[in-house]
C-alpha cells in the first residue's frame, strides 16, 4: 500500500491545482532533462501528443524508484499547426508567440502518469481546444504589461485563471487539462487506492 502522494513536479500551476482539491502531497523536481528527451523524442518524429505522454512517464519513473508513495508525473505540450512550440524566454517572444496564434485554433494536451516502485500503475492523457479571439494590438500590449513575467511560465504564454482568460473566443476542454494536470481520473485513482476518503 503507498504512504502517500508525491509530485514530480515543481510547477506551481500543478500544485495549486492538487493543493485546491485538497490533496496532500509533497512537491519533488524530477530531475529529468526535459529539452534532451524532447529532443530524442521529436527526432524520432513523436506527435506533440507523444511527447507529453513519454515526458510524463519518465518524471513519475525517475521519482518513483526505491520510494513507497505513488509518485505523479505530468507534462503539457502546445500543438499550433501540427508543431510543437516550447515555452517562451523573454516578453518579446510571448508577444511574438501570441500574434501567431491570434485568431486561430491550437491545442494543449496534458498528459498524467502515476508510477509506484519504478512501475507504471495508471495513465491518462487528455487533450483541449483553444481559439484565440483576434485581439488587437493595443490589448496585447496592455495584458502582456499586466502580466509580466508570469506569461512565460506557461507554454501559451497565458494563464487562463488569469487574465489570459481574455484571449479566447472559445474553449474546448476540461479547466484542467488546461492548468496541465488531468484530475478527475487521478482523484478517482487516489480513492481507490485510499489516499482520498471515498
């Protein structure tokens, strides 16, 4: 029987969202060279998709090992014309990223792997449309402002509990799956396996 939960993450967006739903956990950082086997993974022609999934996997394994607790292990990619795009490193690039995707669709697909002793027990990958409403200039520059740094830390350059709220037109797909972390299915796992009341 695990002892508890472990994240193998250090991404606040996911720890806010278990720290929301009331789950105790402790926060590790995976230790895994994500620009490496991404890299791997997209010369061996991965999918975004994929990516995320085998990313996952690998943070939840690289924890899990030689520790009693499920470990979790979660990725998130950017799919915008069948490409992958990372994060961005600067204001310049998010406010170049962001006039990319204005005025069209892209997708997020959030991946989540729950490994026990170096095994995988449980996965789920689900994914969201998003459409971004052709905003003007005047507004980019105004929410880039108000948000600052914080619109580097996600790959869309948006943080939809946010005010990057205000770039959609539409939005196809589970809140979570946005934040990057899947929950419906891994709160049924963690009641199941008695770290949740049922």
């Amino acid at each position: 029987m695990s002892r508890g939960v472990v994240l193998a993450s250090k991404s606040s967006a996911r720890r806010a969202v278990l720290e929301g739903a009331g789950v105790p956990f402790e926060a590790v950082g995976s230790g895994v060279d994500e620009d490496v086997a991404k890299g791997e993974l997209l010369a061996r022609r991965a999918t975004p998709r994929q990516v995320a999934e085998a990313l996952a996997e690998e943070k939840a394994l690289a924890v899990s090992v030689g520790r009693p607790e499920l470990v979790v292990g979660a990725d998130q990619t950017l799919e915008f014309q069948g490409r992958l795009y990372d994060k961005t490193e600067t204001l310049d690039a998010a406010r170049e990223r962001l006039k990319v995707l204005r005025g069209k669709p892209h997708m997020l697909h959030s991946a989540v792997v729950v490994a026990e002793r170096g095994a995988v027990v449980w996965r789920e990958t689900q994914s969201a449309t998003l459409r971004m409403r052709d905003f003007s200039d005047g507004f980019l520059e105004d929410y880039l402002a108000a948000e600052g740094e914080a619109a580097l830390g996600s790959v869309g350059c948006y943080r939809l509990e946010g005010q990057g709220v205000q770039l959609f037109s539409r939005i196809e797909g589970d809140y979570f799956t946005i934040l990057g972390l899947p929950l419906m299915g891994l709160l049924d796992l963690l009641r199941a396996r008695g770290i949740l009341k049922p």
